[in-house]
C-alpha cells in the first residue's frame, strides 16, 4: 500500500467524487473539474502512486492496476469515504475497473472518460516496450514528443498542449517504467460489463485517437443502463481540452442520479 497525495476541496459533507488521473498524468489534470464541482461535491484528486507529488513505493519495480486501486481505497477509508463517484479518465478508468472488482461497494456511481474496457492487443503490448526503449535510452521529453500529437485533438490550445507536456516531462522515468507493465497486462473487462450496476457515465472526446469513439460505444451498449457523452472539438484529454462541455456532461449526470446515491 502507497499513501498518496491528494487535493480536496468542496464541502466535506457532500456526496464525493474522486478523480483519478491518465498515464502520464497526475491530479492537476483535472484542475477545471475540482474547481466547478466542488461547489457542490466533495472533490478528491489523487496523484497515484508514483505521479506528481505522491512517492513511489520502496522496493516495488512494477506494480498493476490492483495496486493503485488499493491505494485509492485505503485513501477512501482514511478520508472516512465509505462511497463515491469515482471518475476515471483512460488508465483512471482502468483503476476504476480495478476498483469495481476489488472494492466495489465504495462505489456510488461511475464516469468512464477517454477510455476502454478492452485489454492490450499483442500490438499494444509491443508498443509498451516500445515506450519503456524509449524513455530508458532518451527520457521524458522525447516520450512527450510522441504522445502528444496523439493525445490531443489538432486544434488544441497551446496552453493545454504546455500543461499536458509539462506533467509528461515531471512524471519520474521509474514511475513509467513500472506503469508499462501493468498497463499491458491489465485484465480485458469487456465481459464483466454486463455487471455494472451503479449508475454509470461513458464519456468520450470525438477525436480521441487513443479510447476511440467505438470503444465508449461497446462500453455504454453493455453497461446497464450507461449513458454516453461524446465532447465535441476534443481527442483523449477532454477534461483538459473541453472542460465547459466535459463539467457539463458530468454535472449534468450527477444532477440526474444524485437521489438514488448515498454518499
Ligand atoms: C492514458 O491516457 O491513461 C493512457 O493513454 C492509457 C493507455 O495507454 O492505455
């Protein structure tokens, strides 16, 4: 188990919502979200261990998506959380996924943002070592070079493409390492979607060259009841790239299942 840093804000008697950040990423990703939804949720968002300002466990090369899912229960519990909305952009969704197979009744409601229920295809699974060539024989920087062009939509601003470039270059190269793996060989959860069964929200950028249109399609056909927001004008990092029409989809979510939830 990792102890994460986190940022909080809203009321602390709110129904919360956790955010759980992309690889590469860390919590500042979702700086537009804590700041409209804390005015009415209790808002948490975890740097996962490793990313931004939480540390990497000792003596622990690789991990997998149970393990950050661990550490964001044990932070549920020592935050007195017993259930939240947990919102999970790409990796974050897969951590959710983790999260529902692992301590699912800490789960109220799900958001599923710019990511898939597939697992690595043997081609996405060469790309990581791929990846972790690159970054071990040339770093950070040139492995920003290479995801950014596809995690943004063409006409992103530049002060977005600076922030996604600048959490990218911080992000430790053992972190990326040790994520590789566990990406890889996360579990396929196409077949466990059926059994969902909080109110859950698919949302997906319509230029998102990574979790791609069809990928949030077979997720909202499975999932029970799943409603499906599609961002116009936005690629992977909708939250960053289109935050008005992100916390729109989201807030208008919520609004719609707050009374069925428990905190
Ligand atoms: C992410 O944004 O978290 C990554 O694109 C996930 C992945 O590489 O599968």
């Amino acid at each position: 188990m990792s102890q994460l840093f986190f940022v909080e804000r809203g009321d602390p008697e709110a129904p919360a919502v956790v955010f759980l950040h992309g690889f590469p990423f860390n919590h500042a990703m979702w700086q537009a979200q804590v700041e409209v939804l804390s005015q009415r949720y209790r808002c948490i968002a975890p740097d996962l261990r490793g990313y931004g300002r939480s540390p990497q466990p000792p003596d622990c090369a690789a991990w997998t998506m149970d393990d950050f899912a661990d550490d964001v229960a044990a932070l549920m519990d020592a935050l007195g959380i017993a259930r939240a909305t947990v919102c999970g952009l790409s990796m974050g969704g897969y951590v959710a996924f983790a999260l529902w197979r692992r301590h699912r009744s800490c789960i109220s409601r799900l958001i599923l943002a710019n990511t898939k229920a597939a697992g690595d295809s043997e081609q996405a699974k060469q790309n990581r070592r791929r990846h972790a060539e690159l970054v071990r024989t040339q770093g950070m920087r040139a492995f920003a070079d290479e995801m950014l062009p596809k995690l943004l939509a063409p006409n992103a601003h530049p002060a977005v493409a600076e922030a996604v470039r600048a959490m990218i270059e911080s992000t430790p190269i053992e972190t990326v390492l040790a994520t590789l793996p566990a990406l890889a060989d996360r579990p396929d959860m196409s077949e466990a979607l059926s059994a969902i069964s909080v109110p859950t929200l698919v949302v997906v950028g319509e230029q998102d060259a990574i979790s791609p249109l069809s990928e949030a399609q077979f997720m909202q056909a499975r999932i029970p009841g799943a409603r499906l927001a599609v961002i116009p004008n936005t690629g992977h990092l909708s939250p960053m790239e289109q935050p008005e029409a992100f916390n729109q989809a989201v807030l208008a979510f919520l609004s719609e299942t707050d009374s069925g939830s428990a905190k």
